[in-house]
C-alpha cells in the first residue's frame, strides 16, 4: 500500500512525492540537503568503500570546496534502515559536541537515503585498537595516555547525551565499531540508527531490543525497557576492552576465557586484575591507573541497574576524583548467564541469540526474552 512521505525541508522549494511503506520522512530543519548527483561526483561513484553495516554501506568522498566525509548509503533493500535514517537525522538536528560525529546533511531522492558525515582519518576502535576486520595490523600505538584520553572522551560524550541533551538520548548501540578516531585519535562516537530519546520526567521506554552481543545490557534484552544505565553497561563493556585491547567475546579461546567481562569478573576476585591489562602497554605504567580503570568498567557492568553509576560520576571515578576501592562491586550480569538460566542447559552458540548484522565481528542481535527476574 502506497503513503505519501513529507521530505525533509530543502533549502530550495520541494514537492511531496509518492514512496513505499508506511515512514514518514519528518521535517528536521538545519540539514544540508545534497543532491544524489552531487554524492555520487564526491565519492566518485561510490568508489572506496570504508565500512559495511546492517543497513548499508559507508563511502569517503570529497566536496567541491575539499572537504573529506563519510557518506553513509542506506541499502534500497532495507525496510528497517528507513527507520534508523530517520533517528540518525532527528537525533543531530542541532546536536554538536566534540566527542561525536558530525551530521554535515543528508539526500532524500527518489529511493536514495544517504547520510553525509565529517570524515575521520583513523577509523573505529575495533580496527584500529581490537584488530577487527583490519586486512593488516594497524600502524597507531595505542599507549595508556593515548587509552585514557579515548576512554575519557567517549565519556564525555555519553555524558553529553545524557545529561545534557533535552531530551535525552540513549545510543543503544555503544561499541568498538561505532568509535571513530580523528587524526589526533580524539574518539567520536557515532551511528545513532538506534538510539531513542526519553521524554521529560521519565526514566525509560519501552522498545524492542535491539543491539549488538557482547555490549548488551542483559535487564534490557529481558524487559525492553531502554535506560541510560544500559549505555552505561556498554561503556563499562568497552572500557574492559579498551584497557585490556581484545574484543569483549573471542570464541577461539579456551571456554573460560571467551567472554572477557567473564574473565576480569574473575581475576578480580582472585585479586589478579593486572593480569587482563594489555601487554602491549610495556611503558613504565603505573599499574594502579589501568586497574581503576577495570574496576569502573566493573562498576558500570553490575547485574543491578541501579548500582551502576552515571557517566559523571563514571568520568570522575576515571579521573581519581572519586574513590573506587572504597565502593562494593557486585558480580557482573551476562546474556550468556541468563541465557543459561532460560534454557536450563549449557552455554549456547552466538547465532541463538539473533541474527549476524553488524560492521564488525560481534553480532547485531534483536531478541525478545520473557523476564526472568526484576532486581532493578
């Protein structure tokens, strides 16, 4: 059945025309409208290719004026990706902060969606730092003041987004692959398809889970109900990565040691936490800084929501403005873990739990789970 789409509004006059599914295309203001002609002259028909995800592919282009970006094209074929279009545009209308991408507009034309963004010379965290899907090793030194600055950074932004932004904005999707690094390795934190904003007064909303495995807050994937503290477990999963340089789920290591917040939890509580930092970061390191660090990931990963702290506080815990030794840590919750409880039977493989639809090697998931305990 046919509807009529609004598009966005052009700096030149517009006309509505016809388009498929039932998705309005809403008014956001202050985008730059380009021209498919136009993109496809920038990126040279689509030439280089620098990232793949669930609802297209990401090209680097030049403008006339010579300026570099990242264009972002949704696949024709993607029903869904209309909808993660729509939330990208409307979550960056007026949105600038130096620890996120940067919307410079978009294209609406014909079946065309196309996202342009800044574009940043050093990629994403899980090529450059975790290794994933990089055709050869990166050349960037990742040292522990260059680790803190990223950290600290992606923070920052999560703050902002937050705390700060009304409404506010929960990403839903933080992760290696979604940190893109400048040429000055300051991190930007992008891909907003996912993210939704709670209203004034309200803690969360409801939604169907969405996200990818291994960052997933597990009280989220039970009840749908999206919370900041569910970014707040993913930012703890990937300061355990950051701090330690392997991805959060490696199946090709022996079973205990697949799961990485698995395995921190436990040489934590063996008192052995320097045993999970990268052995790359052979400088004179003070080794109480990168275990604080852990224990803040730890923190921000604890079964029960509401003892994870907020990303303020997370930053000034970060920043040894606030004690951390002093604090209880809690044992971390896992999907696998609930998965386990839920089957009653062993641990199961990654493909149970949704379907493989991501830039890099976690696995883009969508799941609906019948809850099996509130200890919120």
């Amino acid at each position: 059945m046919s509807c009529f789409c609004s598009f966005l509004k052009w700096k030149e006059s517009s006309v509505q025309r016809p388009c498929s599914g039932n998705e309005d295309i809403e008014a956001f203001g202050n985008t730059t409208n380009y021209s498919y002609k136009v993109l496809r002259k920038a990126t040279s028909d689509f030439a280089y290719k620098i990232g793949e995800g669930g609802f297209g592919s990401v090209y680097k282009g030049r403008l006339k004026d010579g300026t570099e970006v990242a264009v972002k094209v949704l696949s024709t074929e993607s029903r869904q990706g209309i909808k993660e279009f729509l939330t990208e545009v409307k979550v960056f209308s007026g949105i600038v902060h130096e620890n996120l991408v940067e919307l410079y507009g978009c294209c609406v034309e014909g079946d065309h969606r196309i996202l342009v963004y800044n574009y940043l010379e050093n990629n994403s965290l899980a090529q450059t730092l975790l290794g994933s899907r990089s055709s050869s090793p990166s050349n960037i030194h990742f040292n522990w003041r260059t680790r803190v600055k990223i950290s600290l950074g992606i923070a920052n932004g999560l703050a902002y987004l937050h705390e700060v932004v009304h409404p506010h904005i929960v990403h839903r999707d933080i992760k290696a692959s979604n940190i893109l690094l400048d040429k000055d390795l300051n991190p930007k934190i992008s891909d907003f398809g996912l993210a939704r904003l709670l209203p004034p007064n309200t803690t969360h909303v409801s939604t169907r889970v969405a996200g990818t495995f291994g960052y997933l807050a597990p009280e989220y994937a039970i009840r749908g109900q999206v919370t900041r503290k569910s970014d707040v477990y993913s930012f703890g999963v990937l300061l355990l990565e950051i701090v330690s340089g392997r991805s959060n789920t490696n199946m090709k290591l022996p079973y205990d040691d697949q799961l990485l917040l698995e395995k921190t939890w436990s040489l934590f509580e063996r008192g052995e936490l320097e045993k999970i930092i990268d052995p790359s970061l052979d400088e004179d390191l003070n080794i109480e800084e990168p275990c604080r660090f852990l224990k803040v990931g730890l923190l921000c990963t604890q079964d029960i929501t509401k003892l994870r702290p907020t990303m303020t506080t997370a930053i000034r815990m970060l920043k040894g403005e606030l004690e951390v030794d002093s604090k209880e840590i809690s044992k971390p919750a896992v999907i696998q873990d609930l998965m386990q409880v839920k089957l009653k039977g062993g641990r199961p493989p990654i493909s149970s739990l949704g379907v493989a639809s991501s830039s890099d090697d976690s696995t883009r998931v969508s799941i609906t789970f019948t809850a099996i305990s509130d200890r919120e």
